[in-house]
C-alpha cells in the first residue's frame, strides 16, 4: 500500500508525468462526448432492437470503442485505422519492401508505414461509412433522408473516424500508452455501468447461484489473461570473452525473453475482420438493387452467423491459424540468431547460426501453440457460456477481458518505467 501511495504521488507532484496523465483523461472526455452526439435521422427505438437481434453489430462496437451503440458521429471509431494496419502487416508478407520498412529501417521507417496505414484509412472509412448507412436505412433504423443527407452523414462519420485516428495518436504521443488501444479500452469500461445497471434490474432471488458462479469464473478469466499475457519463457544467453588493449570484455550471462503470447489481441481482431469481411461486403451491394443474387447471399451469412457451433468453430481455426501467422510476421529466428552472433553472444549448449535458427523456431512454435489454443478460447468463450447456461445477457465477452487486461497492464508498465526514470 505505501508504495502506491508513493507512486501516486510521483504521478500527481512531477509536472511532466501528471501532465501526461491529465493529457490522457482529457482526450477520454473529448471522445465520450463526441460518442454520445448520434448522426441525423436515427430512431432510437428501431435502433435498440436491431442490436439486440445482431451479434455482428455487438462485436463491431467493441472496436467502435462504444461509439456504434448510438450512432453517434464517431461509430465507425478506429475501425478503419486498425483494418488498414492489419492489411498493412499482412502487406508486409508479400512485399520485401514494406517488411524491410517495418522491421530494419528503425523509427523513420515504421513512421512511413504509419502514414501508409493514415492513407489507407480514408478510403476504408468511406466504405465502411457507406456499408453501415446503406444496412441501417434498409432496417428502417434511419429514415426520412435525401440523397444529400446520406452524403453529409458519410461525411460526418468517415471525418469523426479520421478525428479519432488523430486523437489516439496525439495520446501516444503526447499521453501514456497507445492511443488507439486506450480508446477501444474506453469504450468497453464505458458499457460497464449499463451492463450493470440491466443486470440489477433484471435481478432475480432465484438465480443467485447462477450470478456467484459467473462471478468466480469471471475472477478465473481475469486472472487466466494476466498470467498469459504475462508468461514468458526466458532463453539463457552467454557472452563469449574478448579482450581488447589489455582489457577482457564479456563473458556475462543474460536470457532472451520470450511471451507465450506473442501476437497479444491482434489474432482476434485479424479473425474478426475476416468473418465480418463478408458482412459488410454485402451490406454496401445491398445500394445497388440490379444484383438480385445479394439477398440471398446475404440471408447465408446471417444464418451462418447465427448457427453458433459453426460461427464458433470457425472463430476458434481463425484465431489459432492468424496467432501462428502474426507471430511469423514479428518474430524473426533467423535475424534474432544473427544479431546474437554479431554481438559475441551464443545460447549454452546450442551452435551459433542455424543451430539457433532451428532451436528457436521450434521452441517459439511449442509457446505459440499453447498462446494460440489460449486466445482461440477466449475468443469464443461468451459463445460457450451462452450455450452451456442460456443466459446471453451474463455472457462473459473474453475478448473485451483480453482487451482491457492488456490495456491495464500496459499501462502500469509504462508508468513504472516513468516513475523510476524520474527516481533515478
């Protein structure tokens, strides 16, 4: 307890670090009030319903940040900017170019890939703007507007969008932590007090076992992600001695950290942008009446998208393929194996070069294939909780958990950091 009193106040006395904090905490209040102003046109009522009746929706507004639920000028949220760097990375399999950018041009280089990703946003925003009018108008959930009113909310929701991108960066730089991730973290502590507020309301006498049983297993799922995102399994690394103008350098011994999970919350957004992808296809040829072939096309999807086992199933492979890949992307043996080599520096018992090589490779794919297994469950737990109780409104959502832990943790890692910097 004293030494968080301690650390609060290093936060609250140094000038740099409370600014950086009260920086953060504005830009929150900037975006929740951006998120309650709705675009014109909607009805409510309709609205209500037809989010009740869609988990397509329910999982978007997750990385909406909240700002979907309301239709407000900000419901695209930072959609767009994370489907733009994931095709971004994706991009980077294929191109030697942008993977060189990504990974060996150091800070310079990851900023011109930033940019790329802030251009492709536009476009993405545009469409997705277009494909979310065009499926609320058909429902009925906005009605009453001209071709001209349609045009004026594209662009109030695709400029909203691009002002969260601006906001979420000027945190990182400017605040604690990412930007983007503290912005989706708001949004789902946002719905915590609603969620709660439904739930005493609802409250029944007799399901008070059925609510402490949720209970724990939520403390169970809490602690679960905090240990897993923690988890890491350390690598010994021994310096060979040199000795130059009669001095002996190295022969010290460090380790290599490697997390269990590597690719964090990234596999589940990769895996829901691509069972979404077809949703949101269809709902922007849902404009254009000529293609008769959509509506069928479309009433598959959704019963697909209903069909729990086969959505679930389908999330789970998703999940634990795209882990595998994203770990591929950012964890490269071959160069990690190189640099220790040009450094002096060997792993005991194991040669330098392609010894390394394949004793990390094959030792990355034993901690990815349990953080894969972990992030596939996570991901469809809410799935297996409504179908092993039946109750959809206490459905534990693992992916916000996963979310918001992260984010947390990050977050005291970066404080930490700032605190004993400034103790130095």
């Amino acid at each position: 307890m004293q030494t968080l009193l301690h650390k609060l106040s290093i936060i609250f006395t140094d000038p740099t670090l409370r600014n950086r904090v009260l920086f953060v905490l504005g830009a929150l209040v900037v975006f929740r009030a951006l998120a309650t102003i709705p675009i014109p046109g909607v009805d409510q009522a309709v609205l209500e319903q037809f989010f009740a009746n869609n988990q397509f929706l329910g999982l978007l507004n997750i990385f909406s940040g909240g700002g979907l639920a309301n239709l407000s000028i900000v419901m695209l949220g930072v959609g767009p900017f994370i489907t733009a760097s994931i095709i971004m990375q994706l991009m980077t399999v294929m191109s030697p170019r942008l993977k060189s950018l990504y990974t060996e041009e150091g800070d310079a280089g990851r900023a011109r890939f930033t940019q790329y990703s802030r251009l492709l946003t536009l476009p993405l925003a545009i469409l997705q703007g277009f494909g979310f009018l065009s499926l609320l108008e058909s429902q009925g959930v906005i009605s009453g507007l001209s071709t001209f009113d349609f045009i004026v909310n594209i662009v109030l929701i695709v400029a909203g969008s691009m002002l969260l991108m601006w906001i979420g960066e000027l945190v990182t730089e400017y605040g604690i932590g990412n930007g983007v991730s503290i912005i989706i973290f708001a949004g789902i502590v946002a719905t915590l007090p609603l969620s709660a507020t439904q739930l005493y309301l609802n409250y029944d006498a007799s399901q008070l076992p059925l609510y402490a049983g949720f209970l724990l297993v939520a403390l169970g799922i809490v602690y679960a992600v905090v240990f897993m995102t923690e988890a890491e399994r350390p690598v010994p690394i021994t310096y060979a001695k040199q000795s130059r103008g009669g001095v002996t350098y190295g022969g010290s011994s460090s380790y290599l950290p490697l997390r269990l999970n590597q690719a964090g919350v990234i596999p589940i957004i990769f895996a829901l942008s691509i069972l979404l992808f077809p949703t949101m296809v269809l709902n922007i040829l849902t404009a254009f009446p000529s293609l008769t072939w959509v509506p069928d096309a479309n009433a598959t999807v959704q019963a697909f998208m209903n069909n729990q086992l086969w959505y679930g199933a389908t999330y789970f492979v998703l999940v634990f393929l795209f882990t595998f890949f994203y770990t591929a992307v950012t964890f490269d043996p071959d160069a990690i194996a190189k640099n220790l080599q040009r450094n002096g520096a060997f792993i005991p018992g194991i040669r330098p070069g392609g010894s390394t090589v394949e004793y990390l490779g094959a030792l990355i794919t034993r901690l990815t294939l349990v953080g894969a297994t972990f992030l596939g469950l996570i991901a469809v737990l809410p799935i297996g909780m409504q179908f092993a109780t039946g109750v959809a409104a206490l459905a534990i959502g693992g992916t916000a958990v996963l979310i918001v832990v992260n984010v947390v943790l990050d977050l005291i890692r970066r404080l930490d950091a700032q605190i004993s910097l400034r103790e130095y």
